[in-house]
C-alpha cells in the first residue's frame, strides 16, 4: 500500500511516499518501524494508542483504531493535526 509522510515526519522517511505492507494499521506501522525506525513512536504512544494530535485516513476515511484491516491496494494517509491558540 501506498502511505501519505507529513512534511514533519518525512526527516525519517526522506520522502512524501513510501510504500509499506500490514493487514492491520498496527501491522503498518511495524513495518514502517523496521526501515524507518523512530517513525512509529511519533504517531504511536507508548500505550499502543494513536497520538492526539495524529489523524490516519485510510481510502480517505478517517480511523483511529490500530487494529482497523488493511489491503494491499489501500491509501493510506498520515496527517498531522495543527493546533494552537
């Protein structure tokens, strides 16, 4: 599958795509993991829950939850939520 980088994280990735492979987000990430590591820990806490300020479109449709299926042919996009005041 094809996975969307934001500009902050692509200091890991070094481009805007990249491909990855998993049947589950948490599987992705792994993957990710394995040849970018510190990727995961920016999107993924410590307690295996998707940081706050983290949104994951999956075909275009927002998910939060890590164990949400995966296909091969899917899009997924990593997006970084601005915040502020």
């Amino acid at each position: 599958m094809q996975v969307l980088i934001p500009a902050a994280l692509q200091s890991y990735t070094r481009a805007a795509r990249v491909a990855a492979t998993g049947d589950s987000l948490a599987a992705m990430f792994a993957d990710l993991e394995q040849r970018y590591p510190g990727l995961r820990f920016r999107v993924v806490d410590e307690r295996g829950l998707l940081r706050p300020n983290m949104r994951i479109f999956v075909n275009g449709l927002g998910v939060r939850e890590l164990r949400h299926a995966l296909q091969p042919e899917d899009a997924v996009a990593i997006v970084l939520a601005l915040s502020g005041g």
